[in-house]
C-alpha cells in the first residue's frame, strides 16, 4: 500500500513537471495562435525587436519578410517581437497595417537568454539550432545582411 501511494505519488509529480515545462514552453502569437518554442528546436531563431515608432524599424520589414518567405524550408524562424508590449488586438492590428508577414510574438522571450531589453532598434536575436545565442545585430539590416550572417553560422 505504502509503494503504492509513493509510486503514485511520484508520477504524479513527473506529470506535473512535465504539464509545467511545456506550459513554459507555450508561446502566444499576435495572430491568436499559440506555438511552443519545442517545435523550433534545431533550428535557427531571428527574433527582431521592432516599435511602430521606429523608422529603421518599418524600413526592416519588408527585408525579414523576404528572409521568412525565403529562408523558412531551411530551417531558419523569423520571430518578431513589439519593443512597447503591445498586445492583444492592437498588437495583431499593428503588425498588420505594418505589413509584418512573419510571427509575432506576445510576449518577450529574451529571459531565456538571460538579456535585457534592446537599448537600440531594431535589434535582432540570432540563436543557433542549439538554442544558444549566436550573435546580436544592432540597427537596421538588410537581406543579404542576414542571409551572410546565417551562412556564415551555419557552416561547421
């Protein structure tokens, strides 16, 4: 009886770890949807930071939109963040009237990374397949901008 409830208890306690850790991992997107950051594992991770505010910002879009389109069957994610907490509707709005074809996330993920919050905009996240961050770009960027820097990372 005793093994039993210990037993029991015990995967009761695995089962609740592992409810936590993929609600941990659960991320909601301004589109409504929600993702978890599990499915991007392996993968190579851009998470631009960007504000309404920000004219270098809007000048960026269009750029991630083309590494998006154009970069996502080889394994690269482009993850857009609003520096001002938008959230909600207005967030969904906004990076619809700014044209943002990418995802977008609700919450900040940098605590993963154990970073502060960008003091410059744009800035974009680059984390490797690893889950590691690979490198911080500061400004505003250009395809071939990341397009080099992704290959120049992804070569062993």
């Amino acid at each position: 009886m005793i093994k039993t409830v210990v037993v029991r208890g015990l995967l009761a306690g695995v089962l609740l770890t592992s409810v936590a850790c993929e609600v941990q991992d659960a991320v909601m997107l301004a589109d409504g949807s929600s993702a978890q950051f599990g499915h991007w594992d392996g993968r190579w991770l851009v998470i631009n930071y960007w504000a309404e505010w920000c004219a270098p910002c809007r000048k960026e879009i269009p750029e991630l939109n083309r590494l998006h389109s154009e970069r996502a069957s080889s394994g690269v994610v482009v993850l857009g963040v609003n520096y001002d907490g938008i959230k909600g509707d207005s967030l969904a709005t906004l990076a619809k009237e700014l044209g943002i074809e990418f995802p977008v996330l609700v919450e900040d993920p940098r605590r993963r990374w154990n970073l502060d919050p960008p003091s410059i905009l744009p800035s974009t996240l680059i984390i490797n397949p690893r889950g590691e961050l690979q490198q911080v770009l500061v400004g505003p960027q250009h395809y071939e901008d990341f397009r080099r820097v992704l290959d120049l990372t992804e070569k062993p």
